[in-house]
C-alpha cells in the first residue's frame, strides 16, 4: 500500500481532502504528532489557521470512515521549545524525519520543507499553491456601490452603499449565527492564504486582519469582541490624480516639492485615495516609489513595492529604505509614537515622504507632531498640509518658521520662534504656533481682540500666581495683565525691589500689574473627621456648591468646590494632605474661607 506524509502546509490548506475527491490520493494517509501539536498550539493561541487545520483532519476522517483512506498517527509530541521554534524549521525537521523513516511521500505546499525534503533524498509530492477559482463568500454582499459589509453574529448584516462623503447603511434582512459567521472568516483566511497577492496581514488571540485583492478583512471574535464580527472594506473607485482637479500651483507642488506632506481627514473621508493616486503619478514621472502600510491595502502597480509594518520593524524599514534610496516614500496611517518616530527620522534626512494620518481638522494634524518633536523642527519634517473631506482636497495649510513678535504681543523684546500656518491659496496666517510659559501653545489667529490668546494669557497667568492664594487675573491689552492677590500677600508676589515679579513678567513675556482682591471671605465652622483614605471636612448645607479656600495659619494651600452633601474630601496621601493633616495633628490653625 502506497503510504503518504502529510506536512502541516498540506493540512492547512486542504489539499489532502480536495485530492482523495479527485480521486488522486488513496491509500495509507500519515499524519505526525508533531502537526497535531502545532495546529493545537496554534488554535489554542486563536489563531484561525490553527482551527481550519483541526478542521481538515475532521474531514480526513470522514473519508477514512467511507474506507476511502487509512490513517495513521506516528512520530513524538514536540516539546514546548520545539513548537516556539517551528518558525525556525524544527516541526518540520521532525515531519521530513519520519517520512524518511516510513519511505513515505511527502506532500507539502512549502517550498522551503520540499527543497529540504530533496537534499535529504525523500520522496516528494509538492503542491504549488494556484489562485483559486472561487471568490469569496463574502463577495455575494457586494454590489457595484457597496462601500463596506459589516457582519455580527445575531445581528441583521448592514452594508454602505455610496462613495466617501454620500453614502448610506441598508440593513439587509439575513441574520447570520456564530456558526455561519465562522464559516465565512474560515473561507476569507483559507483563500486569502492560497490566492497570490493576497495575503494574512496580522493574526492574533482575538483578530485577524487579510488583504484579498482589493478587499480589507477585518474579523473579530471573543473574548476581544462579544461575538464574532466580520468588516469587508473595498475601494469603490480608483482615481488618477488628475480627477481631483487640483490649482495648477498644488499639482506642481505635488509633482516637485513634496519634501514632507501630510494627508490627513477623518475615517472614510478618502485620504489613502489621493495617496494612492499620487504614487501612480510618481510612476508615471519615472520616480522610484516606495510605500510603509499597515495593512497593505493600498492598490497599486506592480512597480511600487509596498512594505508591511506587521512583519518587521521599524528600524528594519528604515534601514531598507536608506539603502534602496527610493525617490518618494509613501507612509500609509501614522497612527502611534513608533511610526511618528520613523516618519520623522526619514524626513530630517531628507527622503521625500508624503504621510497619512487620521484627524478631525487641519491643525489637529499638526498638533498631533507637538511633544513628539522640538516645535522647531516641525517645519522641516512638514511643509504642506492637505486636509481631504468627503473625498475632495479641502484645505491646504503650509509651514513656515520664523522668528517674530507673536499676533497680539507688541512689545519687541517678546519676540520669539514662532512657527506659523497659513492657507495655500491666499498665503494667509491662520495659525501659531509657540512657547508661551512653560507650553508649547496652538493659537488660532483672528483679526480682532485676539479672544483666543487673551483665554490663554489668563489661564497661564493664574496658574502661575495659584501658589498665593486665592487671585484673579484680567487682560487690560495685548501685552498687559492685572493681577488680584490677597493683601497679605502682595509684598510676597511682588519681591524684593520688584525681582520676582520681574522674573515672572520675562518668563510670561507679559507686563504685569498687581493689586489687592476685593473680594469678600468668610471665615466658616466646619468639622473634621478621619476616614482611611480621606481627611474629611464637613460644612452647613448653605455652602454646597460654593468655592472654600484652605489657610494652614497664613499660608494658601488649596482651593476646593463644596460637595452636593457639604463635604470636602482631601486624600490623606497626596502632599497636600499631608500638609492639612500635620496641621491638624500639631493643632496648628486651619481655616476655611468662603
């Protein structure tokens, strides 16, 4: 009897069944411990070619019950460090083994395993893996204007017919259950895994993310989710860049000068797709491109190589990028620090880059590079800014850095870097941004009052000053606050001969005025009590909702807001509850002023 050895290869994609059906395979089927051991391992870790492999045994077991073959189960159970190693070849090791030992044929669908197999003299059948004939069940949800398919088990399928910006959610009336919406993840994973060009992006515990052509597979399943879930995207149109009808001025910009670009818009607004069609341009123009996707779900020519995030790192992809020194980088979704951190690397060495990234506005793009970069250097890793919404180009922003006296301030000697934002197409300044204080400030620029920066100018102002006490602060211009301290305090702020408030007013880089508060404070009862956690100090029910100011003898400590059952409650752990609490227990005075 003509005795075969299955690989896991073989198992995962079904091939032995598909043959016995065909009637190209009988006889005795061997299937190693050592395959068992892996797909367990494999489904145990939630990963769904690990279930479909566990599935085809099934089947082969079927077929064994019909008579039609005889199987076997031979070879040891890996140990724990041979199944972490299986990417390294020790499964396999193991397999082409005992099909040496049992002078069995090797069937196996990996070239890797089959080129071992011959240089160790073993019988072989290899099975090339071709595209498959039959498309995806899920395809039978799409028409010509389905944007998406969105599948929960339980639920009525709901599909977005349209294109970005017009578009709208049919409920269709099939209600699929766990069962139906596995069999539909198990088929888009085990053709995605066969078709060439397609390919599992990421597979974890919980999710598994697949590119089939030009459908984006996202399936979802407990315990991430609270029941399987499937999303079926796919581009509705692929458009060239000239159906954008961009101003002559941008298009060159496009074509010569998109040293750092940013794309940006919200989800859906179709930002990868003027991404897409400007690498198809840069092809056109001869230009070597090249893209960093995460997925890869851009589509695109053959001679734009398109690098995966998920299966390398960040370091890699720079390393590859610097030596293979393409003409333009296209960065698909910059999504985290990891990306920013290359995106940023890559431009400040001067690669051409065009990035995508998610924002609700324009200049939440560009605040997004805020603390992950000197605010200096964000014009040279950005210069234009392209905000897509609904599909069209709806804002162009560009940067600039200069050293300037910011909007509202007057006096000369504020002057400082300011990087400012102005609009494409009439060059006008509708943003800076700068230090102020201690942050690095965004200030939207308005012909007039300035309202913007004067909120700002007070809130860093009284933020400075909280240490004294209870105080207010007011803008009386552009360049001149006042501030209202307690009376006690007054000499404290201003300092000997002026110098702390004058190290205040440079740091501000405001003129300040002081005077004494106005306001009336009365001194009120409470009562005081001790929990675990909490110092617990009890008002009447009149003082609910007002603001109570805490003094340890003379000095402020704390502001406070009277609770909805007259209680204030300060963490015994914090500093400044240690503070209250040594007051207390040394009976120092502690009192509270409304």
């Amino acid at each position: 009897m003509k005795k075969y050895l299955l690989d896991t290869s073989v198992i995962i994609e079904g091939i032995a069944s598909k043959l016995i059906k065909e009637k190209k395979l009988d006889g005795k089927i061997i299937i190693t411990n050592a395959s068992i051991a892996e797909l367990e391992n494999q489904a145990n870790n939630g990963l769904e070619i690990g279930f479909i492999g566990l599935d085809e045994l099934q089947k082969l077991q079927e077929f064994q019950k019909k008579k039609k073959i005889i199987i076997e189960f031979l070879g040891p159970r890996p140990n724990i460090s041979q199944i972490q190693l299986a990417r390294s070849g020790e499964i396999d090791a193991l397999i082409r083994s005992i099909a040496h030992d049992q002078k069995a044929t090797l069937i196996t669908a990996d070239k890797v395993q089959a080129a071992s197999a011959r240089a160790f003299g073993i019988e072989l059948k290899f099975i090339e893996m071709k595209k498959p004939e039959l498309k995806l069940m899920l395809e039978s949800y799409f028409d010509k204007d389905t944007m998406s398919v969105h599948i929960k088990e339980k639920c009525h399928i709901a599909v977005k017919k349209g294109h970005p910006g017009s578009w709208k959610l049919e409920k269709l009336k099939d209600k699929l259950t766990s069962k139906q919406v596995q069999e539909l993840a198990k088929d888009a994973v085990e053709k995605t895994r066969m078709a060439p060009g397609s390919f599992v992006e990421i597979q974890r515990r919980g999710s598994t993310i697949a590119q089939f052509e030009n459908y984006r597979i996202v399936i979802v399943k407990p315990p991430i989710s609270d029941g399987w879930e499937i999303t079926v995207v796919r581009p509705i149109k692929k458009l060239n860049i000239e159906d954008y009808n961009l101003p002559e001025v941008l298009f060159e910009r496009i074509k010569n000068k998109a040293r750092g670009m940013l794309i940006s818009g919200e989800v859906g607004s179709g930002k990868s797709t003027l991404a897409q069609s400007i690498a198809e341009l840069y092809v056109k123009m001869g230009k070597i491109t090249k893209t960093v996707e995460s997925p890869r779900d851009l589509q695109l020519s053959d001679e734009i190589t398109q690098y995966s995030k998920n299966f390398t790192t960040s370091e890699e992809i720079h390393d590859i990028l610097f030596l293979s020194r393409p003409d333009n980088i296209i960065f698909d979704e910059i999504r985290d620090t990891p990306d920013f951190k290359l995106f940023i690397d890559l431009r400040l060495a001067g690669s051409n880059c065009i990035g995508v990234l998610h924002s609700a506005s324009p200049i939440d793009a560009i605040q997004r590079f805020i603390g992950r970069t000197e605010t200096g250097m964000i014009p040279s890793i950005v210069d234009t800014l392209i905000f897509i919404e609904a599909g069209k180009v709806n804002r162009v922003l560009t940067l600039k850095m200069k050293v300037k006296v910011p909007s509202g301030m007057v006096e000369k000697d504020l002057a400082r870097p300011v990087v400012e934002v102005r609009s494409f197409e009439d060059n006008k300044l509708e943003y800076e941004i700068y230090s102020y204080g201690e942050e690095t400030v965004v200030i939207p620029v308005e012909t007039e009052n300035l309202p913007a920066v004067n909120n700002l100018a007070v809130k860093v102002i009284e933020q400075e000053f909280k240490r004294y006490g209870n105080i207010k602060a007011e803008l009386i211009d552009n360049n001149r606050v006042r501030v209202y301290v307690p009376k006690s305090r007054i000499g404290e702020v201003i300092g000997r001969e002026g110098c702390n408030i004058d190290f205040i007013e440079k740091k501000l880089g405001i003129s300040i005025d002081i005077e004494e508060i106005k306001e009336r404070q009365e001194l009120v009862d409470y009562k005081i009590s001790e929990t675990k956690k909490h110092l617990v100090f009890r008002l009447e029910h009149k003082y609910i909702k007002k603001r109570a100011d805490f003094y340890v003898g003379d000095e402020f400590v704390l502001s406070a807001i009277v609770g909805s059952d007259g209680e204030i409650r300060i963490n015994k752990k914090s500093e400044i509850g240690r503070k209250v609490l040594d007051a207390v227990d040394m009976n120092k005075k502690v009192e509270l002023r409304i």
